[in-house]
C-alpha cells in the first residue's frame, strides 16, 4: 500500500487496532466509546449509527431504512432492513416528499438484528450517547449546518418539520447548540423495549396516527409486519480480491456489473488518474446503472436476477460494447441527489462491519411524527410508474433503494469495510474506491481524497472542480460532455469511509468533503 499524498487533503490515513469512520465525528467518538468499554466493532458501529440520527438528521433519523454487511470473525453476512410500501396503498402516483413518499422505517429493525444476533454490549447501552445528545444538546458541525439550511428552506411546510428542526423558525447554525428531547424519550422507548415499541407499541401507534391524519395508508399492520432479512451477499471478483454487495433491491450490483465489464481491460496498465482509466469506468458504470435502472427491484417481483445480470458471458458482451477511445449512449434516467449516512467500524478480534442508513433524499419525506422527533424517509420516491417494470410502484413491496454498503475479501478473507454516501454516487464510489486502491494500491485516505467523477445520464459527465484541465480536455475529446462541480459536500459526489486490513491492524480514510472522520486506538 502506497502512503503517499498525491492529492490536497487536509487528512491523513490512521492506523488502529480498533477504528470507527463515518461522516459526524461525535457519532465516530460514540462508536468509539463503545470498544473502549468492551464492546466491539458491531456495538461501535450501531452506537455510532443511533447518533447519527441525532447529530447528523440531514442524512438519517429514526425513521430510515438501513442495510450491513459484517464479518464476524468466521464468516460474511449480509443484512437488508429496508421496508416496504403500506399493504393497503390505494394510490400509484409517486410521491417525493410528504406522507405519500413514505415506506415502513426498518433502521431500528437493522439495530435490534445486528444487536441481538452479534453485539456484546447490551442493546439499550448503545444508547447512550444518542440521548445525550438529543436532551442535553449538540454543537451543530458545519457541513450538516448548510445543509439543514437547504432542507428547512426546502421543506418547512412538511407535517412537524419546522416544529421539531427549525427552532425559532430557522435552521442552526454551525456552532449552534441543537437539542430534540422529543427524540431523546423515542431512543429511550426503543432501547427500553429492544425496538418493539417502535414496530408494534406506542411509537408505532403515534406513526400510524400520524399517518392516517394525512391521508397515508401506513398502519399499525404494516408496522408490525416489517422485518429485517438476513440476505447474504452477491460478489464479483476483480483484481485478485471479490466486491460484496447487498442483492437487489440495492443498486450495489451495478459496481458488481462495472467491475466484471471492468476486468476485460487492463486497467492496472493505466495511471490511475489518466484519461484513459476514468474512460473506462465511465463506460462500465453506464451500463451497470442501466441495468440496474431496468431490471433491479424489490427481489420478490424481479425477472431477471442477479446471476443473470452478472453471468461471466453476458458481462464480456457488455464489455464488447465498450469503445476504448470514445463515449457511448446507454440508456438510463437522470440520477438523482440523495441523503444517507455511512459507518464502518473493525476491532482487534477481527471483526468489521460495513452499515449504511438514510432518510433517502435530505430529510427524507419532511415528515415528523409530532411529539416523537422521528423523521420519516421517503424511500417510495424510488419507485416507478411504468406499467410491466418490476419496480413499478404497488403494494407491500420495497422499492429500488441507493443505499449500499460495500464489502472486500481476498481468497475468503476480510479485506476492506466501506461505503461511498451519496444517492446514485455510490455505485459509481465504490468502483473508484475498488480501483483505486486494489489495482493500483491507493490508501484509502488517498483513494477517497482523489478527484472524483460522477456519470449523470445520456454523455454527460460531473467531475469536482479540482479535476485537472487536461484531464477534462481529454475525456471531452472522447465525447464526454463534463459539467464541473464545486464539491459542495451536498451528496454530489458523496462521503467515502473506508477500512482495510493492514498488518495486525487496519489503516482507515475518511471523507474530507464530510465533517467526520477516523478514529480509534
């Protein structure tokens, strides 16, 4: 592993026994606090989840969906904790924000799961940073700060949102001292009942409540229903070593699919900066997302399944289609922006997990349950209304999710616990996360501090502002229209957290473009 700096960063890679990364960095200390009291890299990571939800609620909250994948010391698991649309959905149009966006919250169902079948700790002593923060207070961090500027701006006439996010009729400011004692007495019924009062006592029936007043369909049925399912993983080997995904409903087959069309070229014969590699990638990410865009849905209505869409021989048509010196069409939608949290955390018995949660876009639905401080997702946005398409919307199914956690083994062996935040970014992320580091030996502090590229739709192509000239001029050439961007830290080119196994240890990267960060002991 190469530890240089190429890139401007104003971090540098740790190297722990025990780490926690992810976006906030009082979620990251939480986490931390955790294996400093015994517990291990799963308690790290769901107590660094659960605060989030307080100190990071642009991105997540009580009513998120979540997924995991963990090694446990022997083995890979996979977890998928999303939730369905109401049982009694009487409508088909879509909405993106308010109670009609809104599917069953399965986050808490992910913590009780991860909790009850891996942690060492006691379920409610996860807890306790979370509720502290909520009733005593935070120092709000300055990334989330603009960002709860945009959401209020966007979304202060949802049901309880400015009630409960905008204190004297504005969003905190960077600094401000933020605290939500309605959500502080939620986490303390949840860790007091192992979540059941979420799912089926009286956090359920004030949701539900809620719900009904707003013309929704979610009931206490629907509530109690969810479950989270323990799912495996899909794979893809690339470089010597296999990405693991969660399979559909996520989009983590497209990086799957983008690597196998990957692997027909040389790319470790590139640097990895050049034109040429990014090209590449570019291309194989294109046709993953459109297949994924085609065919990914809740598994249940599919038609065409993942080992269909990652057959060796079908990958390598794929691959032909690809034009080393020029950009092609596929077909695919806009992607769009989104909201979500990542976290990874490993301990010195070798355990490491990779967890993802979100309220999907910013805020999520805008939707607060009043008097709870939970905050509704609004994850059937990702449905569509095409008649025939699998993800068309309907009842009791989960939609298409963008959430993705991502996992590295080398010959079965855990390699790399990561995540790239960000809406439609993140299958795109971990391909430049993969390559990066496992051909051509990047640190991950280095991988993630890399300037990055973000294929929107049709040609067209958004690259940071920090991409060099040259390096644009050429992809230009080749018939990419490139679109510069800020890195305006609002998802468009997402968060990385990244943990790799390095000697007895691990070395860590954390996302410069969020306010959190790694840490660890």
């Amino acid at each position: 592993m190469d530890f240089s700096a190429p890139y401007d960063t104003r971090r540098g890679p740790l190297l722990a026994r025990n780490i926690v990364a992810t976006s906030q960095p009082l979620a990251a200390q939480a986490g931390l606090s955790m294996l400093y009291r015994g517990g291990n890299a799963i308690d790290a990571a769901l107590a660094a989840a659960i605060a989030l939800t307080v100190v990071e609620p642009t991105g997540t909250g009580l009513g998120s969906d979540g997924f995991a994948i963990l090694w446990d010391g022997a083995e890979l698991h996979g977890l998928n904790a999303s939730g369905r649309s109401p049982a009694g959905l009487g409508s088909d149009e879509i909405s993106q924000r308010g109670w009609g966006s809104v599917t069953v919250p399965g986050a808490v169902s992910a913590w009780v799961a991860l909790s009850s079948r891996f942690g060492a700790l006691p379920f409610e002593t996860l807890f306790g940073p979370a509720i502290d923060y909520a009733e005593n207070g935070f120092a709000v961090s300055p990334i989330v700060a603009r960002l709860w500027q945009l959401g209020g701006e966007a979304l202060a006439g949802q049901p309880g949102f400015a009630e409960c996010f905008l204190p004297n009729g504005k969003a905190p400011k960077a600094g401000e001292t933020f605290r939500n004692p309605a959500q502080a007495q939620s986490l303390r019924l949840i860790a007091e009942t192992k979540g059941a009062a979420f799912y089926t006592g009286t956090l359920a029936e004030q949701i539900a409540a809620d719900a009904a007043r707003h013309g929704s369909d979610l009931s206490m049925d629907d509530m109690a229903n969810h479950r989270a399912d323990w799912c495996g993983t899909i794979q893809q080997d690339y470089a010597g070593v296999a990405l693991h995904e969660i399979p559909p409903n996520g989009q983590g087959i497209a990086a799957l699919s983008a690597l196998g069309v990957l692997g027909h070229f040389d790319i470790a014969s590139l640097d990895p900066d050049s034109p040429q590699a990014l090209h590449l990638q570019i291309e194989a990410i294109k046709l993953g997302l459109a297949d994924a865009e085609a065919f990914v849905a809740d598994p249940a209505h599919m038609e065409v399944m993942p080992d269909q869409m990652l057959a060796p021989d079908y990958l390598a048509r794929r691959a032909r289609e690809i034009d080393p010196n020029k950009a092609i069409l596929a077909q695919q939608g806009a992607p769009k922006h989104g909201g979500t949290v990542y976290i990874t955390a490993a301990d010195a018995s070798g355990k490491m997990v990779s967890l993802i949660q979100s309220n999907y876009m910013g805020f999520g639905s805008g939707v607060v349950v009043p008097n709870t401080g939970i905050s509704m997702q609004n994850r059937g946005a990702g449905f569509v209304t095409t008649p025939g398409h699998a993800n068309r919307i309907g009842p009791a199914k989960r939609p298409f999710q963008t959430i993705i956690p991502g996992f590295v083994t080398q010959n079965g062996a855990p390699l790399m616990s990561f995540g790239v935040m960000g809406g439609p970014m993140q299958a795109q992320g971990h391909v430049q996360m993969v390559t990066r580091m496992m051909v051509h030996g990047q640190s991950p502090q280095s991988a993630s501090d890399a300037p990055r590229w973000r294929f929107v739709a049709g040609k067209e192509v958004a690259v940071e502002s920090t991409m060099p000239d040259a390096t644009v001029a050429a992809l230009e050439r080749m018939g990419h229209k490139i679109v510069r961007e800020a890195p305006d830290n609002a998802f468009g080119f997402g968060g990385a957290q990244l943990i790799a196994r390095h000697g007895d240890g691990y070395v860590a990267g954390s996302d410069h473009r969020k306010d959190g960060g790694a840490v660890g002991f």
